[in-house]
C-alpha cells in the first residue's frame, strides 16, 4: 500500500509541464503558420510562447514541484520556440528568394539559439552562477531576430523588400545570443520603493499600446532591449 502511494503523483505537479508543452505547442503552430503563409499569426504564437516562458520554472519553484525532466524538457522547448519557429518565420517571410545566404544565416541564428540554452543548461546547477545573464536569452533572442517582422507589421517599412539586410540581422542576434555580453535578468532587477508608481504608470501605458498598436508595441520593446544590451557590451567590454 505505501509502496503505490509513493508511485502515485499529485496532478498540480504536472502544471509546470503541461505548461512547458503549450509553449512547445504554440512553438509547433507558429512553424505550421509560416508554411501555410499566416505570418502574423505565426509571429504571435511565438510572442504567446515568449510571454509564458519562465512561467514554469515559477510555478514548479510555488509548487515545489521542480525537477531535472522539467529543466530538460523547457530547454528543449525554448530550441524550437525562439530558435527553430524565429528562423524559419524570418526565412519565409523575407529570405525565402534567397536560397543562400539567407538560409545560411537562418541556420547559424537556430544554432546560436542552441549553443546559447545549453550554454545556459550548463551554468544553472552552479552555486555561484552570476544574477545576469550572459549573452541575450533565447526568448530575447528571438524578439530581435523577429524585429524585422514586427516592423513591417507595424507598417514602418517593408523589410520582405531588403532579404540581404534582414539576413544579416539575424547573424547578428545570433551572435548578441552566444556572445559574452551580460544582460539583464528580471531576477537581478530591483526598484527603490518611491520609484513603484513610475514603473506602474509605465505599466498602463504599455499595456494601452499592447491592445491598441501591438506590433509597434514590440518593435519599440525590441528597440529599447537592443539599446539596453549595446549599452551593456560597451560599458563592460565584452563581446
């Protein structure tokens, strides 16, 4: 009896999972999305799968629930949701008459993607891992690797128009990926308690432009994430 009690598993145990496989399921679609040329829906789900990650990690730290299949199985999540679904979209999108170079730099921007989360994999474990990241995250990263998609959608040009200029975008996030660079980490962010209402105001206004202009939305939050990290690179250095 104590022996099939012991084998038994409390179902809120499996939420950090289920919700890992979602954002692999969005990952997934998004990928569907771009061959069947739903671009904006594609591009989305991939916001939709950024927005919910690290929701796993907090909800199995609540629920004492965390352990090393789950770490595995959100890394592998995370390779096809900001590494695979990103590259493919950006190639379709704006690199597909190019069979060269743009597929080449599609592929280096996925491999970066994936240097980058086992990179990551590797320093988790340690007790003196640093409270910033190194190198841009994987959901970051793809972010700026879609900024060319966002600001098209945001009608602020038309980048399927300059497939060389986007290719080379997305070498260059790959690199920011695998790069030394720390980043910041919103476990690492603190804010003086007399600034709060500052920061709830900015709050307000993002969420107006959210649900009012959302792809300007995310080129501008793309925008200010590159200006954070090119700051950070020449500030410290690093590369």
């Amino acid at each position: 009896m104590a022996r099939r009690m012991r084998e038994n598993l409390p179902f809120v145990h499996l939420v950090p999972n289920l919700i890992t496989i979602l954002g692999l399921c969005c990952g997934l679609t998004a990928m569907r999305l771009t061959f069947d040329g739903l671009y904006l829906y594609a591009a989305a789900l991939i916001v939709f799968a950024a927005a919910i990650d690290g929701l796993d990690g907090l909800v199995a730290r609540r629920l004492r629930a965390t352990s090393e299949m789950g770490a595995e199985l959100d890394s592998l999540s995370d390779f096809v949701c900001f590494g695979v679904a990103p590259a493919l979209l950006t190639y379709r999108f704006a690199l597909f008459p190019d069979q060269g170079l743009g597929w080449v730099l599609a592929l280096t921007f996925a491999i970066c993607c994936c240097l980058r989360l086992a990179r990551f994999n590797t320093m988790r474990d340690q007790p003196d891992a640093p409270r910033h990241f190194l190198g841009v995250p994987a959901p970051a990263g793809a972010g700026l690797g879609l900024l060319p998609v966002f600001a098209t959608f945001a009608g602020l040009g038309n980048f399927r128009e300059m497939p060389l200029l986007v290719a080379l975008w997305l070498g260059f996030v790959g690199f920011l990926m695998i790069s030394r660079i720390p980043t910041p980490s919103a476990k690492g962010l603190k804010i003086a308690r007399d600034k709060a209402r500052f920061l709830l105001i900015g709050v307000a206004i993002c969420i107006g432009l959210m649900v009012t202009r959302f792809w300007l939305f995310m080129t501008l939050v793309c925008l200010i994430y590159l200006a954070v990290v090119l700051f950070q690179a020449v500030r410290h250095r690093r590369f």
